[in-house]
C-alpha cells in the first residue's frame, strides 16, 4: 500500500511546487505590478519590492517602470512668428505616476513615447509659432550677453541685439506646462522639457551668412573711412609742422645772412679805413678773386685799357705801392 502511495504523493508535491511557481513573483525597487485577470487589471498596482503571491493561471504580472524615463524627439522644421524656419529638436523626461491609468489607456512604453512625440511636437510647434526668432534663441530677457566691442559705434543696427519679452526658458516652461496637462490622463507625470538643438533651415541659414558677411563689410567700410580720415588728418599735420619748421629755418637762415652780411660790411668798412697800402691790397686781392672767377682755360676776355680790372695788367713789373702778386 505505501508504495501505492509514493508516486500520488510525488504527484501530489509536484503540483503544489507548480502552484507555487504559478503563483509566486517578485518585485524589484525599479519597477511597479499590474495583476491583470482575463486582460483587465485587478486591484491597486503594486509597488512595494520582495515576493507577492496572485491566483495562478488566471492572474497574469505586468511590469511598469517606475524610474525616470526619457524622451528624445525627433528634429522637425517648424516656422516661427517672423515665418523664419527653423529646425527644432526637444527632449525630455517622464516617468509613470499612475500605473493602472497608463495600462487601461497606453499599455507599455512604446505607445507611451509615440504620444509624447504627438503631444510635446504639437505643443512646441504651437509655441514655436506663437514667438519671434530672437525669443526662441535668446536664454532669458535678463541675460547680459557679450557685445563685440567693434560693433558698439556700428551704424544703423548693426551688431545690436533686438529686445526681448519672454526668453526660451520661458517658452520651454509654456511647452511643458500645456503638454503635462495632457499627459496626466495618461498616467504620466512629465518632468521637465527642453530645447536640445536649433538650427536655421538651409535657405535661411544662407541669408543669415549673407547678412552677416553684409554686416562685416559695412563696419570694414566704416573702419576704412575713418582710417582715411585719421590718414588726412596726419598727412594735413605734417604738411604743417613742415611748412612751420621751413618757415622757421628761412627765417634762421635770413638771420644768419643778415648777420653775416652785416659783419661782412663791418669788415669792408673797417678795411676801407684802413692805410692806403691795405687798401691797395685788398683791391688786389678782389681783383685777383674776380680773375678767378671769370677766367678758365676756355675763356676769352676783350677788355679796353682804361678798365678797373686790366689796370693791374698793364705792368707785369710789380709797381712801388702794390704787392707781389701770389
């Protein structure tokens, strides 16, 4: 009889280790249980961790993430106020508040991002539309930015940066507040949104360069004129102090011929003064100088003997009263 017995009790132990199996399951810290029965859930979800029991074969787990989630969104051309294009691209982070909620409406993680691609898009293309270019680019409207000190005396508007009433941060929160509205009849609590990239469309990004190469050559023109100008300016200077400091050297210089002139006369004077015999001298010595001076090898000199200049060569003899010539 008890060997009858042994294979019902291993049967026996063999279905209530089966049952147990079916009908325990764990729970981790990083995620939360659905007990769903014939595909509709049963009870509150289940988030505290360690072992859990449910009714086998009817009750099924579903395991919910519990941690923070992220979403990255795909990059998509969208026009701003100003009809500029631009193409945007957004992330963000999320995480399953309510898990029965998002099982009844979404199911699991990838209808759960195919919506937030459908509700963060509309939302960031909607407020991206609503807002000027320089809104979406600029941080806040109370940042101080960095102004090229070449561009400070720019003309026209060249190099300033136009003002602003709200500032991407703002914008990002506006984007965040109206999809998170959305999300939470999803059984998602969103976090936090932001603008990872934004980036001009292609045809804008070339009249953006084009301005900006238009821009560099105006201040290059600005600077070229005035460099022309501080050129004249300089040249009109030195044209004047030359002409200052010529005038100042004619002026020397008439000073220092009068002077001479002046000596010079004294010196004739004084010689004119002189003996008979030095005046003798100094006439021969003149005369001597002007010989020099009129008379080369190719010169022909006619002069009548009654001349002040021939009369010391009508005698080659050397006359009482005059001095032997050198």
């Amino acid at each position: 009889m008890k060997r009858a017995f042994l294979p019902l009790a291993f049967l026996l132990l063999f279905l209530a280790a089966f049952l147990g199996l079916s009908s325990a399951y764990t729970v981790s810290e990083t995620e939360q249980i659905i007990i769903t029965q014939f595909g509709k859930p049963v009870g509150d979800p289940i988030s505290e961790a360690g072992l859990h029991f449910k009714t086998p074969f009817i009750q099924e787990v579903t395991r919910i993430e519990k941690r923070i989630l992220e979403w990255d969104g795909r990059p998509n051309e969208m026009p701003t106020k100003d009809k500029t294009y631009i193409v945007v691209d957004t992330f963000g982070r999320w995480r399953i508040s309510d898990a029965k909620q998002f099982f009844l409406r979404l199911r699991d993680e990838r209808s759960a991002q195919s919506r937030l691609d459908d509700i963060l898009g509309s939302e960031t293309r909607n407020a991206i539309a609503k807002h000027e270019l320089i809104e979406v680019i600029r941080t806040t409207k109370d940042r101080e930015p960095d102004v090229d000190a070449t561009l400070v005396d720019a003309p026209g508007n060249i190099g300033m940066l136009y003002p602003i009433t709200l500032g991407r941060a703002v914008i990002e929160r506006e984007i965040f507040e109206k999809a998170a509205s959305k999300l939470n009849d999803f059984g998602i609590e969103l976090l936090d949104v932001r603008f990872k990239r934004i980036n001009y469309n292609e045809s804008v990004r070339r009249r953006i360069f084009e301005r900006m190469i238009s821009e560099r050559q105006q201040i290059a023109e600005r600077f070229r004129s005035e460099g022309a100008g501080e050129a004249a300016k300089i040249m009109g200077r030195s044209e004047r102090d030359l002409l200052r400091i010529e005038s100042e050297a004619y002026k020397t210089v008439q000073q220092i011929h009068g002077v001479a002139d002046a000596k010079a006369t004294e010196i004739y004077a004084s010689a004119y003064n002189q003996s008979d015999e030095s005046v003798d001298f100094y006439e021969f010595i003149m005369t001597m100088e002007s010989y020099q001076e009129m008379l080369d090898q190719d010169s022909t000199l006619i002069l009548t003997t009654g001349s002040d200049i021939f009369r010391f060569l009508k005698n080659v003899n050397r006359p009482n009263n005059a001095p032997a010539a050198r």
